[in-house]
C-alpha cells in the first residue's frame, strides 16, 4: 500500500514560496542617530583632554589612588610604611614619587604613617587632601587592615569634614 504525499508535498512548496512576499516593513527608529566618534572638543582648557576630563574624576581622587598603589608596593617590598611620601619613588617606574600635591589647595598631601582612627573602624586614614572639595568634603585614602603575608587594601573616599574630625592618631600602647 503506498501513501499518495503528493498533495501534501505541493502544498508545502506552495506555502515556501508564498511566504517570502509576506514580509513586513522594518519601522524607523525615533533615536538619534549613533556616532562611533567621541568628541571632546571643548573639554579642558585649551582643547587639551586629560584623563580626568574623560573619566569626569576629581584630580585629587585620582593622585590618591596612584598613591595608594604606590604604598601598597612599597610596603610589600619593605614590610613598613615609607617615612614619608617621597620614599615611594623607590618603588614606582620612574624612580620619582608620585604627584604628592593637592590640586585643589597646590598643597602637599597629609600622610600619617600610623594612621588616623575612628574608634569601632578597620581603617584608618592613611594620606588626606588638605582642602575640601566644592561638596565640602575631604579626600581621604584608607588603608585596611595588615595581612601576613605583606598586603593590604587601600580605598579613596570623599569623607564629610565633619566626620573627618573624628578620626584621631592612633594611641601609642
């Protein structure tokens, strides 16, 4: 007995060829069109882009994190903290210390060796920008707690001045 798909066959081809005029019109996007170009003409002074322009990151946050970096090496070579922040030249590419002035008050950076703490905190501050920024606001780097093994964790927070009046030097025991 055979099966008679002839019918079924032609239907299939008939239904395959109809289907490529059954199409629908693509809709106009209502978006801007996209540029793959970035323009940073008139960003800066003049027209000059400097990694902070591009980041939109505060100049001094950025130096205290380079300095952070700086600290966290120097102190997995030498398993101390530098004396001062010009120690750290020994330590980076160049053999010159990082940028130790603060853009907001062309000032040097405070470093605390020691640490200032806030009693109850892991953290203390390390290094802090002599000036406020234009939010009142101090930018502080804390160093975390001393592993074994020669590291630890450095972060760059913008601290309320009012609270960054409450971090004291740590007391000698």
């Amino acid at each position: 007995m055979r099966i008679k798909r002839w019918p079924s066959f032609c239907l299939l081809v008939a239904a395959g060829l109809a289907l490529p005029g059954c199409t629908t019109q693509p809709q106009q996007s209502t978006a801007p069109p996209v540029s793959n170009t970035l323009d940073f003409s008139g960003v800066g002074t003049n027209d000059a882009v400097t990694p902070d322009d591009v980041l939109n990151a505060d100049p001094s946050a950025t130096r205290l994190e380079d300095i952070g970096g700086d600290l966290m090496l120097y102190y997995r070579v030498n398993r101390a903290m530098p004396p001062n922040l010009d120690a750290l030249a020994t330590v980076t590419d160049q053999g010159v210390p990082p940028n130790e002035y603060s853009p907001g008050a062309n000032q040097p950076y405070v470093y605390v060796p020691d640490g200032l703490w806030l009693e109850g905190h892991s953290q203390s501050v390390i290094v802090y920008d002599p000036a406020l920024n234009s939010k009142g606001a101090r930018w502080c780097l804390f160093r975390g707690p001393l592993h074994p093994n020669g590291s630890f964790s450095v972060e760059v927070v913008a601290l309320p001045d009012s609270i960054f009046h409450n971090y004291k030097p740590a007391v000698a025991q």
